[in-house]
C-alpha cells in the first residue's frame, strides 16, 4: 500500500513537472510572439498606432496574469494543484484570444 502511494506521488510529481515545463516553453514563445507584434506597432502609421498600443498593453497585462498563476501553481501544494492548473489554464486562453485577435486585427 505505501509503495503504491508513493509511486502514485512520484507520478504526480513527473507529471506536474512535465506540465510546468511545458507551461514555462509556452510562455517564452508568448514573449517572442509579444516582441514581434510590439515590433509591428512601433512601426505602425501614426493614426493606428495608438490602437494597437492599446491591444499591446492588454496582451501584456493578460501575459502578466497568466505569469502570476504559473508563479502560483509551481508554488503549489499537491491539493491546491488542480485548482491552480484550471486558473493558469483560464488565464492562458484569455491570453491566447487576446492575441490573436490583435493580430487578426493589425
């Protein structure tokens, strides 16, 4: 019985680092994709850039959010961790629309 557990919990733990792993390498491509569009906008014609100055400091205050729940969920208990995978995973979708709709909007 005490073997099982702790298999079990050493599984968990694999898993919660995989998925972090994951989290941290999505994360860094939302960075680059961020500079890229930043890049964009700075390039932008006068009359629209305020615009999409606008969307970038939402993607950035989205990109911050989804940062903060990562922060928490690698900070998490085992009981707290699905909770916190289901926040981080909110905040990533919010992120990830805002996203492409500014893009399909530039």
């Amino acid at each position: 019985m005490a073997n099982q557990l702790n298999k079990t919990l050493e599984q968990n733990a694999e898993n919660q680092k995989r998925y972090k792993e994951k989290v941290k390498a999505q994360i860094d491509k939302i960075d680059a994709r961020i500079d890229e569009f930043r890049a964009k906008v700075d390039q932008a014609e006068a009359d629209g850039k305020l615009k999409y100055q606008n969307m970038l400091e939402e993607l950035t205050a989205k990109r911050d959010a989804a940062q903060q729940k990562f922060d928490e969920l690698q900070n998490a208990s085992e009981s707290a961790w699905d909770d916190l995978q289901k926040g981080f995973e909110s905040a990533w979708q919010e992120l990830d629309q805002s996203f492409q709709k500014a893009v399909n909007n530039f």
